[in-house]
C-alpha cells in the first residue's frame, strides 16, 4: 500500500517497506537474468493472453501460469525476510536431541488488593504486572527451507520450474515461505502478493530491462538490516 501511494501520489517511500524491497529484489533478477530467455517468456505469456491493451489483475495469475512462477521463484530466491516472529513451545519437547521446554506463563496482571473492586483499580492506577519466567524462543529460519538442497532442484540458482508440473501449471508449494507461516504470518502477505504480482506484470509487460551502461554484473550480496535488500542502483 505504501508503494500504491507513492507512486500513485509522487511521494517517496520507505526504503525499508517490506514490498518495496521485495519489488527492488524481483527487478535486480531481471536485471540479471536479462540475457536469458526469462524476461521474453514472461512478456510473451502476458501478450498472449492480454494482448497490449488487456488490464491485469491479481485473479489473472492462474492464466499466467510462467510469469507466476517467475515471481514466486524471484521471492524464494531473494527472500526479503531472513527470519520469522519468534515463538515459544506450549508443550514440552524434544527435537534432534534439543530440549525446548514450555512456556511458562507470560505476563500476568494481578491487583495488589483482592478486595478492591475493578472500577477503583483503574481509577487509582493500582493495576500492576508480574513478570513470570518464559520459556524458550523459537525463531524460525526461513532462509533454511527457501534455499534447502532436499526441497528444490537447483536452491542457489534461478529456476521458475520450481513451479511448474511437466505440463507448465503452475504448482503452489508449501515450501515457499517468504512471508512466514503458521498464525503468525506476515499481516500483509496477500496485500503483498496483490502488490508485487500487479506491479511487475505491468512492468514487464510495459517495460524492457537492461543494466546501466558500463556495470557488467551486479553486486548479489544483500544489505541485512530490519530486512534483507539490495545495494543502491542508477
């Protein structure tokens, strides 16, 4: 949304917005990949389909089926997010001879007075916190399962036939975590996936890509900060 309002209204965004770096990192393999034959197949399966004057929207990705997975396999393989939310065990348990002992109890309120009545414990601020023991923090690490050997064919390479069956249908992973996973995924993932599907088709289908003039190749090593992008470019 922040980069909707910044490009619909002039202003500029945040250079930490999650799915604006995830935009620059999708571009960046473009710019890469330029060369290759991903950037005219993309094109082709848009004009295909829409021609050029056809308006695209986020439920046309099933008939896009080489583009999506072009984006998917763009967010997999420069993932924006190193880590996910951390967590902590409701249950005690053991995993490849590691110990993660439950939560115990969190934050829990108590008044300092049973026989107060609740209106007087918020009208005189008596209302205090006991800060009880916690367990152990769970952080899931999702560079482990995007770029992981046993799970995809060529992890360190570029290759949207990680989405693709034999026939060219796209095929929707359950080891493609860029926005987390369980309940506590990223709030904006499908706010995101509108975004970035909408914006880089048009891109792609408006725009041809090319590095600027005298940089040969480009610097891959991102910048690990709140999250993970890629140095500045013309």
């Amino acid at each position: 949304s922040n980069v909707i309002c910044a490009l619909s209204f002039g202003h500029q965004f945040s250079a930490e917005d999650e799915e604006f770096q995830k935009l620059v990192q999708a571009l960046k393999i473009i710019f890469k990949f330029f060369g290759d034959s991903f950037h005219a197949n993309v094109q082709k399966e848009i004009e295909d389909v829409f021609g050029s004057s056809g308006s695209i929207s986020y439920q046309d990705q099933k008939k896009l089926p080489y583009t999506n997975a072009v984006i998917h396999e763009m967010q997999r393989l420069k993932y924006a997010l190193l880590y996910g939310i951390p967590r902590q065990s409701t249950k005690d348990v053991t995993m490849r001879g590691y110990h993660i002992p439950k939560v115990k109890n969190m934050f829990r309120m108590h008044c300092s007075s049973p026989t107060w009545k609740e209106e007087e414990n918020r009208a005189l601020g008596r209302t205090l916190f006991r800060k009880w023991q916690l367990g152990t923090f769970i952080i899931p690490d999702l560079r482990s399962v995007l770029l992981d050997p046993e799970q995809w064919e060529t992890p360190e390479k570029f290759n949207p036939n990680h989405f693709l069956d034999e026939d060219g249908k796209f095929i929707d992973r359950e080891e493609f975590l860029p926005f987390g996973l369980g309940k506590r995924v990223c709030m904006g993932q499908q706010l995101a996936r509108i975004e970035i599907f909408i914006f880089l088709t048009s891109l792609l289908r408006a725009f041809n890509f090319w590095l600027p003039e005298g940089v040969k190749e480009l610097n891959e090593a991102p910048v690990a900060k709140m999250t993970m992008h890629p140095h500045p470019y013309k």
